[in-house]
C-alpha cells in the first residue's frame, strides 16, 4: 500500500474556474517548498500546458512537473492507478483537476469519463470549486446536495471563485457552516486572474502567461486545512508499473511541436520513449527542412490560426511530402496534411498527403470514440480497436479511403494509404500500447515495410 497525499479539485459546471484555482494553489505550495505533481482529468491537452511550463508536450507552467491525463474511459481501474502513482512518485501532494462538471462524463450519470469516477478509483477528498459571484446563502445547499449525491464520491470543502470581497466571502463561510463544510479558500473576482479562452478552450501556455504571482497574492487559502484532508486519503494500493521497461532509444520519431502544433498526450509521448523512441521536436511554422527520423508525428493543434504561415513554408511541405516512413497526423495534423484548408472563401493549400480539402465548420464535432481499423495503418492491423477523442470544428472532404469505422455504428472516418494515417480523433495510445510499438517497429524496418497490408 503506497499513501498519496491528494486532492480532486471538481465543480458543479465548466467555467466555474478550477484551473485558476488550481495554479493558484499550486503557486502558494510551491511557495512553502512543496513538490506539487498535477494531473488533469478527461481527455483535455491544454489545460495541462499550465498546470505543470509550456516548453514541452510534458511540462507545464505552475509545477515544473510532468502533468498526466486521468481518464476513465482510456483507462481501466488498475491503468488509472498505475499512471497516478507513475506521475506521483517523489510529489509531496497530488493536484487533480477535474473535467467539466463533477459528474459530467461520457454517461449522463457520470459514472465513466467523469471527475466523479475518477475521485472513487483514487479514493480522493473532492474540493468543490463554485463560481459564487451570483450567490451567497445558496452555496451552502449546493454544496450539499453535491457532497449527498453519490456517497461514494467525498466533498470535504468548498473553494469560492469570483467573490466580491472580504464581507461576501464571510457570508458564504457562514452559509457552508450550516451544512458542516468549510470553505477553504477564495479568489476574488477580478477580469486580470482570469485565462483567456478561444474556440477549443483555453489558450496554450506560453501564448499568455498566467499571472501565477498576482493569483497567489489573491487567494486567501487555508493551506493547513487543504493539507490535512489530502494527507487524510486512505493509502492505495500497488499496482503494475504503468510504462513498459525502458529500451534505448532506437527509432528517431519527428514530431510537431510549435504554435500551431501542440496537442499531445504526455503519456502516450512518454510511452513511445519507453519503447525507444527519439523524440525530435520541428516547427512546421519555422523549419526549412525535418529532422534526420524514420517516422513523423503530426499533432493537433491550432492550424486555422497560422494558416497563412503553414502554407507559405514550401520547403517544409516538400520535405513531408518526400517523407518515406510511417505517418501519423492527428486533428490539427490532418488537416496539416491534406490538399488544404478552406477559411471562409480564402484557401490556404497544405502538404497535400491526403487526398482532400478541409474546411472550417460553425459548430464542434465532440466526444470519445473507440475505432476499428478498415485496413492495416501505422498503429492498427485491419480489425483491431483503438480508444480515442474528438474535438474540432473543421470538416474534411469524405475519403475513399477511410482509415476507421466507428464502434456501434456505421459511421467511417479518416485516411489512410497503409503508410500514412490521417484522422480527427486523438487517439490514446496507453489504452493500446501495441499500436505504439507496431508505429516504432515499421519505423525501424524502414520504406517497403508490408505492415500496411
């Protein structure tokens, strides 16, 4: 049995302001000398840019760790366990931030994908984050009726966003007295703690930075309160190691990481060096030329918005063009790789590889999805089933050679030629290590490989 101080930090809704808090916490721990280790729940890649310094696909910018996504549909029981306590190791407190509401998830109630499912695996206190700006008395039956609804589920506290000031945040501590909760912090409301969003989400580290100092200097916390309840969580117990045994790197993968490119998850990034994997970062928007590597990775990001500069680096397309090992485009990468992408009436052509032209849509396309493979790709023989998400706006022309059919349904979807494989789902490569080493391995054999077959 291995004892992880830790703590969920949930909400009734998105938007109530879980990441802010969570940096802010992270900041003002950091600040005693505490080593932090975040995690995200659900399938989200950018609000872990902040939680951990934006440099990387790894590391965010508050803890200067590593941040993991925790999810319940990627991942069974003993996976969840096995990445927590992997990503935990030498933290003096673990951090997770919640996705959406706290019983929001794939089901309409909560029990996979969720926040909710996640606090009961990790046998975590659940801090609940409410946006109080419109209440006061009413956060206190709110709050209850969360800590009531699933007992399995234990909200031991609640942390105000977006109060008014010193006399509403002692109206709210009066209120969650009644209810037998403490409040355990509060940010005030002001526009300047806030990050911004855009049309995925959040902004990416690095593109703003997080007033980390002006949020800590903000909150009024109980730390020694929140440290209590999260070094009260019972002991879990040891599970597998999450990653395989190490190997020497062995396959240089090129992969795509700027501006434009940057939507990975850490762990399946961490997996693919786990099995020898050389990870090379290039910029689609700067480089002339790709790294020396025998297979490329093309990561989602935000293409609509450096359109122009993507088409304009003809050297770059050239050189992916001529790329002859396995490829791997997902989302923002598939586009990247079609003839090119429509904005409006403006086209802006691409590299080309797939055959057909994106165009930005009005509204999302969303949600998880598990995939069966039409014919052999770089991570799946023909059959074999993979776990992933969606999330995007753009549409891409319908393939006559689609990569995937939808499980438990009819829909197909992607490209694929056997050598490249283009897609809008992210897909999660933990939940199938095979497929990372079926993309290493074709990598390794090098152009001619029949892997496609």
């Amino acid at each position: 049995m291995e004892r992880i101080p830790r703590l969920v930090l949930a909400a009734p809704h998105s938007g109530a302001g879980k990441t802010t808090v969570a940096l802010a916490l992270i900041g003002a721990l950091g600040e005693r000398g505490l080593r932090v280790q975040p995690f995200k729940v659900g399938p989200d890649y950018m609000d872990p840019t902040h939680l951990g310094h934006g440099r990387s696909p790894y590391i965010g910018a508050a803890s200067g760790r590593k941040v993991y996504n925790l999810d319940g549909f990627f991942l069974d029981g003993e996976g969840l366990l096995a990445l927590f306590q992997h990503g935990a190791r030498g933290a003096d407190l673990a951090l997770v931030e919640g996705v959406m509401g706290l019983f929001d998830g794939k089901d309409p109630w909560g029990k996979v994908g969720s926040t909710a499912q996640v606090a009961k695996l990790l046998q975590a206190p659940v801090v609940l984050v409410v946006d109080a700006s419109a209440m006061a008395g009413s956060i206190a039956p709110l709050a209850e009726g969360f800590r009531r609804f699933d007992p399995e589920v234990r909200v031991v506290g609640v942390f105000a966003n977006r109060v008014g000031g010193v006399r509403h945040a002692e109206l709210l501590r009066e209120a969650l007295v009644r209810v037998g909760l403490p409040l355990l912090g509060w940010l005030p409301q002001d526009p300047a703690l806030e990050i911004p969003e855009r049309h995925l989400g959040l902004v990416l580290a690095g593109e703003v930075e997080p007033p980390l100092k002006a949020l800590v200097q903000a909150a009024t916390l109980d730390l020694e309160g929140l440290l209590r309840l999260a070094q009260e969580a019972e002991p879990l117990p040891q599970v597998p190691p999450f990653l395989p045994e190490s190997h020497p790197p062995q396959v240089a993968v090129a992969y795509a990481w700027d501006q434009a490119f940057r939507f990975y998850y850490p762990e399946g990034l961490e997996l693919l060096q786990a099995l020898g994997a050389e990870l090379i970062p290039f910029s689609p928007l700067q480089d002339p030329a790709l790294p020396k590597a025998q297979a490329l990775l093309l990561g989602g990001g935000y293409p609509e918005l450096f359109a122009q500069e993507l088409a304009q680096n003809q050297p770059l397309l050239e050189a992916i063009r001529g790329f002859p090992g396995p490829v791997v485009a997902e989302c923002g990468g598939y586009i990247y790789l079609s003839r090119g992408l429509w904005i409006g009436d403006r086209f802006f052509p691409m590299v080309g590889l797939v055959p057909g032209e994106a165009r930005m849509g009005q509204g999302p396309v969303l949600g998880y999805r598990e995939v069966e493979a039409l014919r052999g790709n770089p991570l799946a023989q023909k059959g074999e089933v993979l776990k992933g998400h969606e999330f995007h706006y753009a549409r891409m022309e319908p393939s006559m050679s689609p990569a995937w059919r939808r499980v438990g349904g009819q829909g197909v979807e992607g490209y694929t030629d056997g050598r490249i494989l283009g897609s809008f789902v992210h897909l999660y490569l933990p939940a199938r290590p095979e497929g990372a080493r079926r993309f290493l391995a074709w990598a390794k054999e090098g152009p001619g490989s029949p892997r496609g077959s």
